[in-house]
C-alpha cells in the first residue's frame, strides 16, 4: 500500500485536475441531455446513453467535487509551504516546524526536499 500512496502523492495534481474536467464533462453530456434534447437528438453516442443520464449526472457531481476538493486542498497546502520556504529566519521556521513536516507528508517529494534543504540551510533538527 505504501507503494501505491506514494505514486499518487507524486501525481495528485495531474489526477486532481483530470477528475475534475471528467467530472465536468459527465455533467455537461448528462445535463445535455436532460435540458437540449432536442439538440442531441443529433448526437447518437448522447441518446445510447438517455436511460442512464441521471445516473451519469449524479456520478460527474461526485467526481467533479472529488476533483475540486483534491486540487483545492494542494494548492493550498503547497501555497503555505512555499510561503513559509521564502522566509530567512530561523525562529519563524522554527514556530511552524511541525506544521510544515505535517503539511510536507501530503505532497509530492519536492516539497520534503525543499524543507530538507532549509533545515540543513538554517541548522535546524
């Protein structure tokens, strides 16, 4: 499991962002349907799918927050860390340690490299 946790800890950003835009695109095929059908009436693949569409609606609705709720909760995790990174003093560093070790543990390795780099910049253990 470990192995698994890591890779996507590495690619929760590409992956946020693609299920956000699938989501995206459920909803807009699903709602399509439901408030243009006549337009997509032309659109066969769109028909195949008309008993499903609620289904498909529903679904875009939880991927699309899913996607949202992961994107939106990296960027501001890495917004802090590179914010807290740009400071030069050490007792500022020192305040949020723990909260910048917590916050490194959910993102990809170039953020625990940049804190590594600081503590070894700063002297601090």
């Amino acid at each position: 499991m470990g192995k698994i946790t890591n890779v996507l800890r590495e690619l929760v950003f590409p992956l946020s962002l693609l299920l956000t835009i699938i989501g995206i695109i459920m909803i807009i095929l699903s709602a399509g349907f439901f408030w243009l059908k006549p337009l997509v009436n032309s659109l066969s693949f769109i028909m195949n799918l008309g008993e499903w569409n609620a289904y498909i609606l529903v679904v875009g609705l939880v991927v699309f927050g899913v996607g949202v709720y992961y994107l939106y909760s990296y960027l501001k995790r890495s917004r802090f860390v590179v914010k807290e990174m740009k400071t030069n003093k050490r007792s500022e560093i020192q305040g949020k340690h723990n909260e910048l070790r917590r916050t490194v543990k959910h993102l990809p390795s170039k953020y625990q490299k940049m804190l590594q780099a600081k503590e070894d910049e700063l002297n601090i253990k």
